[in-house]
C-alpha cells in the first residue's frame, strides 16, 4: 500500500500539462513503470490520481458487484466515468486531458494533496473553500470517524 504525504501548490500550462513538485515525485518514482489511474472524485470537484496497485485494489472490489442489479451497473458507469491511464513524461509532467479540467475547474493554479493511498488534484480556490469550510468542525468529525475507535481492533 502506497502512503503519500504533503500538500503542493502547483501551476498547469494551458495545455493541461502539470509537473509534479520534486517531493511527491520522489515518493511517485518506484511506481512510475506501472502508471497511474486518473478519475473524477465520487464527492467533490476534484481529480484522483492512483498508483495502478491502489487502481486495482478498489477495481477488484467493484468487481465483485452483481452485474444484474441495476443500481450497480448505474454506479459502475458513474465511478468509472472520465477514467484515463496516465503516463508521467520523461520530464515528469502528467498530462490532464480536457474533459477532467472542466470536471474539476482546475485552472492554471492548483493544489496537489496527498489523501494516503491516492493524490487529489483541485483547483485551488475549490480546495481553499473545502478546506476552510465553516459548516465542518474538524474536531468533532475527528471524534467521530476515529474517537470510538478500539484501539485493540
């Protein structure tokens, strides 16, 4: 399992073509031969980016879905929508095609965040307004998601 950490603030080129900051390059460089996955996000505006080992951990688990229920068919074509396999380039840039810009709104000042196992990609003012959202006490969701937490489990 891969585990990334920082936060970037980058540019992208009206080409769409992004170069990744030099730490989180370091931490992408053993898993450059396998590629990455890019998709939309299932809950914000934003961009994931996946090692294909992380890709096909999750892809192996929506695998498994009942292909004759239709709900799952709508979620796997909605989860899967705008996926695109990603190469970095010998000057390590990553390309982001059109349709994926005008999902996210990425413009030409973005925010490149480590979220664990995976890289989120925003446009930087969306990301400022996630970020510093008044209506989530990060204390109180802190306590939720991991407080009653057996830390023997």
């Amino acid at each position: 399992m891969s585990n990334f950490l920082g936060v970037y603030e980058c540019k992208v080129d009206a080409k769409g073509r992004l170069m990744l900051p030099s730490g989180l390059k370091k931490q992408l460089t053993p898993l450059l031969k396998e590629g990455f996955i890019l998709k939309r996000s299932v809950f914000h505006p934003c961009l994931e980016l996946y090692p294909m080992s992380e890709w096909n951990n999750i892809i192996g688990e929506v695998n498994k879905l009942n292909r004759f229920v239709k709900e799952n068919i709508d979620f796997i074509r909605m989860f899967t929508t705008g996926l695109k396999v990603i190469q970095l380039d010998s000057t390590g840039r990553l390309l982001i095609p059109r349709d994926l810009i005008e999902f996210s709104g990425i413009k030409k000042n973005i925010v490149v965040s480590s979220a664990i196992n995976m890289i989120e990609l925003w446009n930087k003012d969306k990301y400022e307004k996630v970020i510093n959202d008044p209506k989530v006490d990060f204390a109180e969701l802190a306590e939720r998601v991991m407080g009653n937490k057996d830390k023997n489990s």
